[in-house]
C-alpha cells in the first residue's frame, strides 16, 4: 500500500500578541462517496492501494475480478477514470499490486505475473517496464524517491530491494535481510532513505539510504523487532511517515495480546507506544494507517468477530488523552469490508478510504470541522467559520473578530488552512492581479500570458493565465484612479470595474479598502511579518508575483495583500516587510498579490472590543525577575513563550512569575483565567 510521503516545512513561529480569544467548534464529520458513486469498480475487487497526488488528485489500484486484471483509476476532483482509458492493465492476475506516485507525476504500478512487473505512466500510456526478477513473488511494494527513482520490495531472495536506474535494476543493500517480505511495505522519506516493513517472527522494520549498494547492508529500525504480531493474509501490519519523517506502524498484536489493533512511533531511539494498547474492543484484520501532515495518525480496521461481520472502523488519536477512539462513526461499511487501504489528502484535508465490498468503494471524510456559517463573537480574536464555494469546490474557512471591531476570514483566499507561522505554504493561497477575479490566473502554478485585447476587465473572456510584461504593457496599465475592484461578479464587469473576488464568500463579504488596512494595522500593532501572523488575522508571509516576468519574490519573508483602492502606480495593499510596514503602499496592478476578505458587520467600536475581559493588570514591565499579576478571577494557568515563539519554564506561585535567571529579552505570557474560555496574552520585557 503506498502512502503519502510529504516534504518537511521548517516553521517558525513567534508568539507576540495582543489580547485572544480562542473559541472551538467539534461538529460532526461525515463520511461521503468520492464522486457520489457507491462503488467504483464495475465488480469484485481485492488488494486496494490509495496514492494523492499533491494537487489533490486520487489514485487508486486493485486486482479487479470483472476483468482478471489489475486495474487503475483516477479521482480528478468530480469524477473517476480508467488511467490509460480502459480497466485492465497487466496481463493476468493481480492479486497482489502496489501503486506509487512519482514527483514528477509518473505512476507506477507492479503486480505479481511473470516474476514481479513493473508498469509507469507517462501521463499519455502505459509501458511495461523490465521485470527485476522473474522468480514467482507474492507480497511487494514500491516507492519512488525526491528524485524520481522507482524502489521495490518484494519476497524473492527472502526479501530485496531494487531501483530503477538507466533502465536497468540495481540491488539495494543485501538480499533476504527481512527474511521474506510478507505484508510488504515499503516508504521513502524527505532525509533520502528507504524504509521496509514486513511481518516475520513480528514486525520488522529496515533502513537504510536511497544510495545504497549491494554491499550496504540493511539496518532494524530500532535494533529490535516493533512488537510481536499475527500473521496471515488478512493479519497485516502497514507502515506511514510523517512529515519530519517519523514512523508509524499499526498491526494487529499476538494471540497473548487479543488479536487487536495496535499502533507503535519509532521516536529516534526505539519504538514507543502510541496511545492505549490493543485499543480495539476485539480481533480485528486488514490493517491500514495514515497520519497527517501535523502528525496525527488515524488507523482502520476490520472488526470480525461476534456480530460485527468484518465491518471497518477508522480510530483518531486524541492527542489530549493519547486514546484512541472510533471516528466518523463506529463502522462505515454496511457489510464485510476487507483489503482497507487509508491515505490523507493534505490539498483539500480530507481522510480517504478505500475497501472491499463487493466492488471498490471510497470514502472520505473532511478533518476540517464542519462550520454552520456563524460570525465570529464581539471579542477580539473570537473565532467564527463560513462556507463558500471557491474553485468549483466548498471549502470552510476560519473568520476572526479583528482589534479593529471588523469580522475578517483568517486565512488568505486560496489557502488550505490559517497559518501556523508566517512562513507556513499551506497558508501563502493564490496571488491575484489586482482587478481579477476567480478565473485561474491566481492559483502559484499558472501560466503566463501576454496582456489581452482590451488589457482591461472586459477583455479577460477566456484568459486564466497570469498577465506579464512591460510596465506599459502588463496587466491594466492604464492606472485610472476612477477604477474599481468592486463589481459583484465576473459577468458584471467593465472596462473600468472589475470583479471582487470576496464577494464569492457570501453578502456582505468584499475587499478591505487602505483606510481600512491603515486601522487594522494600528489596532493589532503589525510592524514585522512576526506580529503580522500574531495578530488576530494571522497574516502570513506569502510574497508577491512579479507583472513582468511571473518569477515569485520574497516569499516566506513578506506579506503583500491588495486593498479595493487605486493608485497612481497601479493598486494600493498593505506592505508587511521584515522591519517595516506600510498599510496603504502602491504598486503594479500586474503583480500577484495575496487577498484577505472581511465582512460588513455592524459591531462594537474598538474602545468597546474586550470589556467583557475581567480587569488583569501584569507588572513591573519591564522586569528584574519577579513579575506579578492582578487579577479579579482566579488564575487558572500560565504559559510563557520566548521571542522566537518556544515554550520557556519558570515558577508561578501566589500570582508571581519568577523570571530571575532567564535571558534578557521579550516574552510573551498567556495567562488563562479560571471559568474563562479566553487567554489573555501580555508582552513583557525582561532586564
């Protein structure tokens, strides 16, 4: 079974702040057909793999019984297709397969036959690939490295490992070190090695580096086996990496241990336990996991004794009380599910699984909380949700109750998710020309083009790329003062109006204008990217797009986001640079810049933002060491970060921090007030 391998982001997060208030929202999730469709097979299926590709596409390979093949399919977001046009791919049974992604978008798929074939699609047709041994295999895997090279694994020798180089095979390490590969996973992570796990007098699991030789041998992960587990066809074990290249293995434990469901991390030294033990309230099979880009993993299991008819769970860790428990329901199958296989898709956050009941069904289910489009409370940093349709898809996304008395979305139009630090990618979102709308140009992948005819709002019919060129010839040059970004759609624009793309989040919803910039700047106090992403609206650093060439520019280091306002250069957005900030800058209408959409909402003024906050005074500020706090409510906890955004230590004892002994500097203190869903940060110097 492939899963997802992903590259690591250093983040870096800096707690500065003004007052927040954080709110939570737990709505139930559910699961749905991925393209509405019960069942994606035309018949029996077994031996599921699941592989997403970065851009959110599914993949998914089986051995399908209609046709005594191995087939593959594709999920582009609306609909599934045969890769390569038609089912049927090998050339006789498959009963047993693998399915992996390469970077480079080829897909590989190998299957038991003539020793162990190996498939890749190029995008247009599948080729048959040598063959790395003809000796009759059963269990295999297959992974492809950051640099596009294509690994096995598989049970001839008693367990190997081969690439794919020059169009030939190369041996891996030494041969039979796994003692046979039963239940054969393999994955490769972001650090270039190689990772096997296989079950065989317990669950084993070797590394060693994608450069290896004949003659470098393979190494136990941990020195020792991960625990003692069944075995047979249906009592697997399956290995997932995260993004910082842990690993995780869930199995199902011995006859001693119930035959149930277990899942252990490899921490660096040894492997540990995660969670509760054996946690499955009985004997479970067809074991799959899949853990997210933050860490938390989720397993899936069948469940077949007493009544329960081989009936799958999905579990999530619950990282408060480190338990497991069932997620999205006790059982998602209505009947026997076997051959789960589990993946995450990091583009749209959704978990994907795929089993067998009678034919190949997906699921998925979205781990963003479900949101019922309410607004955000009258408190600065109260948290509220809306859902919209962008892309051609619905999305969710955060709303936050700025210092400035407004309701704004707390994530960039195009992002997946509210930024976890100012360099976080996954919160950068589109780049738009000021003037356009949602019609593709935005999104950081999209081509180039020429500036159309008429180079104004009205000329755009047909165009998604992104507008380059000269200053005279880029996108809108004509730099009119009278122009407006403010038409409520794309077919209501003109030659002086063009679309707001904020519209499409719901009424009420539009660009900010810079006077409205200038206010949310002074209230939050934005002066570096580091408060941009402290403050209520978590303003990330994503960069801009340049109107000449299209080339990215300053990217994870400023913030450039459009107002609805003109310029004489152009448009006028807000500036977050390392050391300055200046909320009603301009610059080229061409430029691709990030957009930040906020709400009509009549509200508290700013001087009225907060009085619902119990009186907390913090002092002296600056401090020699021992710092004191008032307050009228009992303190219930308090957290202190430093000025790159770790966790520091210190005695809190009779409302006293002691901070004698800790380096000078700026902290932050988060001080949680007993009976109060609200934390209240404080920016304290330290002598």
């Amino acid at each position: 079974m492939f899963k997802n391998l992903y590259n690591a982001v250093q983040k870096i997060g800096v707690s500065l702040g003004l007052l927040t208030i954080a709110a939570n929202y737990s709505y139930a999730q559910q699961w749905e057909n991925v393209g509405g469709i019960s069942t994606v097979s035309t018949g029996g299926t077994s031996f599921n793999n699941l592989a997403i590709s970065p851009s959110g596409k599914y993949f998914l390979s089986y051995y399908d019984v209609t046709a005594a093949k191995g087939s593959v399919q594709k999920f582009d977001g609306s609909s599934w297709s045969y890769v390569g046009g038609s089912p049927g791919i090998t050339n006789s049974y498959a009963t047993y397969n693998s399915l992996s992604l390469a970077p480079n978008g080829n897909i590989y798929y190998t299957n038991q036959g003539t020793g162990l074939e190996v498939r890749e699609f190029n995008g247009t047709a599948w080729s048959q690939l040598p063959s790395p041994t003809t000796s009759t295999v059963n269990y295999q895997a297959s992974a492809v490295s950051p640099s596009n090279v294509l690994f096995t694994y598989a049970t001839h020798n008693s367990g190997t490992v081969q690439r794919f180089v020059n169009g030939a095979w190369e041996q891996v390490g030494n041969s039979g070190f796994s003692g046979g590969a039963a239940f054969a996973e393999m994955v490769i992570g972001s650090n270039n090695k190689v990772y096997t796990c296989n079950v065989a007098s317990g669950v084993k699991v070797y590394e060693n580096t994608t450069t290896a030789t004949a003659s470098d041998n393979w190494t136990l992960v941990g020195g020792s086996i991960v625990d003692a587990a069944s075995s047979s066809e249906q009592y697997n074990s399956d290995l997932a990496i995260d993004e910082n290249n842990n690993l995780y293995v869930a199995y199902v434990s011995n006859s001693a241990n119930g035959q149930k469901l277990n899942v252990k991390k490899f921490n660096g030294t040894v492997w540990v336990q995660v969670g509760n033990a054996n946690f499955s309230s009985g004997r479970v099979q067809h074991v799959a996991i899949a853990v997210t880009s933050t860490g938390t993993p989720y397993v899936v299991a069948s469940r077949w004794e007493n009544d329960d008819f081989s009936k799958n769970t999905v579990y999530k860790l619950d990282a408060a009380t480190q338990t497991w428990s069932a997620f999205g329901g006790s059982f998602i199958s209505d009947g026997q599910a076997v051959y789960n296989d589990l993946a995450y898709d990091k583009t749209n956050n959704y978990l994907v699984l795929a089993y067998s009941q009678s034919g190949t069904r997906v699921k998925r289910i979205s781990l963003t909380p479900a949101c019922n489009n309410t607004d955000p409370g009258n408190n600065t940093g109260d948290l509220g949700c809306v859902r919209f349709n962008y892309r051609g898809q619905q999305v969710s996304y955060t709303t936050v109750r700025a210092a400035d008395g407004k309701v704004w979305l707390q994530q960039n139009l195009g992002s997946t998710q509210t930024a976890t630090s100012f360099d976080d990618t996954n919160a950068y979102g589109d780049l738009f020309q000021w003037g356009r709308w949602d019609d593709g140009h935005q999104l950081r992948n999209s081509a180039t083009t020429a500036a159309p005819s008429a180079n104004s709002p009205d000329g755009l019919a047909g165009t998604n790329a992104f507008v380059v060129g000269s200053s005279s010839s880029s996108w809108w040059a004509t730099n009119a003062t009278s122009d407006g970004w403010n038409a409520d759609s794309s077919s209501s624009v003109t030659s002086v109006k063009g679309a707001d793309p904020c519209k499409a989040v719901g009424q009420g919803w539009r660009l900010p204008t810079s006077a409205e910039w200038v206010t949310l700047v002074g209230a939050e106090g934005i002066n570096n990217p580091a408060t941009a992403y402290a403050s209520s609206l978590k303003l990330p650093a994503g960069g801009y797009r340049s109107n000449t060439t299209g080339a990215f520019t300053f990217v994870g280091q400023r913030g450039y986001f459009w107002s609805s306002d003109t310029a004489n250069s152009g448009g006028k957005f807000l500036y977050v640079g390392s050391s300055i900030v200046t909320p009603a800058s301009g610059g080229p209408r061409g430029q691709g810049e990030s957009v930040r959409c906020m709400k009509d909402f009549s509200a508290l003024a700013t001087s009225d933002i907060g009085l619902a906050v119990k009186p907390l005074q913090v002092y002296p500020n600056p401090t020699n060491g021992i710092l004191n706090i008032k307050s009228d409510s009992s303190i219930e906890a308090v957290h202190i970060t430093n000025a790159v955004g770790q966790k520091v230590e210190a005695q809190f004892s009779g409302n006293q921090i002691n901070m004698q002994g800790m380096p000078k500097g700026m902290y932050m203190i988060e001080i949680k007030l007993k009976g109060q869903q609200q934390a209240i940060s404080k920016k304290v110097i330290k002598n």
